[in-house]
C-alpha cells in the first residue's frame, strides 16, 4: 500500500512521487513501514484461529481481513508495547499510529460497516486473552464511513508530521526544502476545501482534529515561519472554500497579484 497518500493534491506531476519518497523518511512513515513488515509475517499462534470463528459470517473479502486479523492477533501475542518499532519521544503516539494503519488496511480491503465491526471485535475479543502480552493499546473501530476516514487520515497524518518536516527545512530553501514546502501549500488547500463541510461534531466524525491544527499552526508563529522558509504568503482559497480566520491558502510570492486589503486584514485577524 503506498503511503504516504497524497490522492488530494490538486496536480499528478513528477513532483509529487519525490515528495512522497521524502516523507517516507519522516517517523510516522518510517513506523508505518515497520508495523507493515510485522502484519506480513506468516507465523501464527493457534489462538489466532479466532479470527476463522468469529470472520465466518463475513461476505466481503472475508479471506483478507481473516488474514490480516491473524497478522494483527500475533502481533497482539507477541509484543509487549511498540519499543521494536518506535524511539524516544515517537513512542508516545505509536500506538495511535499503529490504529490508523490498522484501520487503513481494513478499509482497503472492506468497507462494509457491519464486517468492519466484526472484524474488530473479533480482535478485541483477542486483546482480552490472557495470553495476550499488548498493553495500553486498545485496539479501535473509528466507526467512520471510507471518505470520512480518509479525510481524517489525511488531516490526522499532516498534524502528525508538520513539526518533523518543518524541522527538516533549511535556511538555503534547496529542492528539498521546495518539496516539503509543496506539501504545506497543498495539504492547507485541501483542508480549505474540506473545512467549511465539517460544521459540527454530530454530524463530521472528525470535527476536532481542525481545532487541534488551527491551534497546532496559528501558535509559536506558525504561518509565519511558513511564510518565510517556503517564501509564500496567504492569498485567497477557491471560490466557496474561504474560512475567514483559520488556516490560509498559499501561492509563491511571485505569482501573487495584490490581494485586497480587507482580506488580508480578515486572514490576519
């Protein structure tokens, strides 16, 4: 499975797979890759036939979500915690990396809520073996519909990396600083035009994850540092997808016509 996904940028070009082979090299990729090697491996426990038991009434791609329930369940039985697979500070959040992973193959391979749900029972049901040896990490059914999880992946995984790549970009602003700086100003144009149909918890799955990166960004001067380093400033999001106060879209210096001055006192407010 590629990752990282990067489907919502607004251009295909060459570009984007060197941005893609850049960010592998940022730590949630890097443990993205590790716990990928861990969910192939073929050794199975006899506990994880489980997963044939409590699978067999699923309809869709039942023989690839059994098989990724037994990768899951040994990994379950035969790790403590994610010290093989993290360091340092990472460690934190490597449980929640691991569920969005884990929920990110499932959607690959089914969409279906009601086999979903099984699916994670089923491993839940695992976690509770005495013989399970993973700790602190229960396993989690997002219970969100395909688009809305990919959405929340995508703002999930641009929260998660911003501060790494924004460590890894230089004073020379070279190639590599212009392709982490690409993905800033395509991830802030894809949160623009998902934001203004994501009103309100009851009815957007992933509501609070904009708070937490409006926070994330328009604090410790954020935007400026972007605005510096990636040589952009704020310019008008497209039609119908501008919210006044919150993260803006970007545009090269150069490209930039003069922007009123009312939309840029109300952008900076």
């Amino acid at each position: 499975m590629d990752y990282p996904d990067l489907k919502y940028y607004e251009i295909d070009d060459a570009q984007k797979e060197e941005v893609r082979d850049l960010l592998k090299k940022l730590t949630l990729y890097n443990f993205y890759e590790k716990i990928d090697k861990e969910f192939k491996k073929t050794i199975v426990p006899d506990k994880c036939e489980i997963c044939n038991e409590k699978l067999r009434k699923i309809v869709n791609a039942k023989d690839e979500l059994i098989k990724l329930c037994k990768s899951v369940c040994n990994f379950i039985l035969s790790n403590e915690d994610f010290q093989n697979f993290c360091k340092g500070e990472s460690c934190k959040h490597s449980c929640l990396y691991m569920k969005f992973r884990l929920y990110d193959h499932v959607m690959k391979i089914n969409h279906h809520t009601d086999d979903i749900s099984i699916f994670f029972h089923a491993l839940q049901s695992i976690s509770k073996l005495s013989e399970a040896r993973l700790e602190n990490c229960d396993i989690t059914n997002f219970n969100l519909k395909q688009n809305d999880f990919t959405y929340y992946k995508y703002l999930y995984e641009f929260l998660s990396t911003f501060f790494d790549i924004t460590d890894k970009i230089s004073e020379e602003y070279n190639s590599k600083d212009k392709l982490y700086c690409k993905h800033i100003k395509e991830f802030f144009r894809f949160y623009n035009s998902i934001r203004k149909n994501c009103t309100s918890r009851p009815t957007c799955g992933y509501y609070n994850i904009f708070d937490n990166i409006k926070t994330k960004l328009k604090t410790n001067d954020q935007l400026i540092f972007i605005y510096e380093k990636c040589k952009y400033e704020l310019t008008e999001c497209p039609q119908d997808t501008n919210i006044h106060n919150d993260i803006p879209c970007l545009k090269d210096k150069a490209e930039i016509s003069k922007i009123p001055k009312n939309i840029l006192m109300k952008k900076t407010v």
